[in-house]
C-alpha cells in the first residue's frame, strides 16, 4: 500500500484473474495511524496513501472485473 505502482500491478493481476467470474467482495481494509509526518516514495502523506489512495487504485474498475457479465 506504500508504492502506488505495486497496488496498480496487483489491481491488474486481479482484474486478469476475475476476469470472467467477477469479484463480489473486496474489502480493503489496511490501515495506519499515529505515524510520523512522513511521505512515500510517491509524494503522499503515508497515512493517507495507505488508507484512502491505495484502496481506491486496488478496485478494479473500469475493468469489468468487479461485476459480472
């Protein structure tokens, strides 16, 4: 959830492995808190990378992979 490019690669891979079935159920549920006022790699404050950005890049949408056909 730290490296923006990693969470895209593993929302590809899920849109690839769902991509006829679907997915009925993600739930993202990673999170920090009370951390250091520090930045990823990305530029983001690592708190809200990690608990808003990321979950939102992880759902595969757009995709077809998060509903059926």
């Amino acid at each position: 959830m730290m490296k923006l490019a990693r969470v895209k690669a593993a929302s590809a891979t899920l849109s690839k492995k769902f991509a006829s079935s679907g997915v009925d159920v993600l739930c993202c549920n990673a999170g920090v808190m009370a951390l250091r006022d520090l930045a990823t790699a990305d530029g983001y404050d690592v708190q809200m990378q990690t608990n808003h950005l990321s979950h939102f890049l992880l759902r595969p949408s757009g995709s077809g992979a998060s509903k059926k056909n």
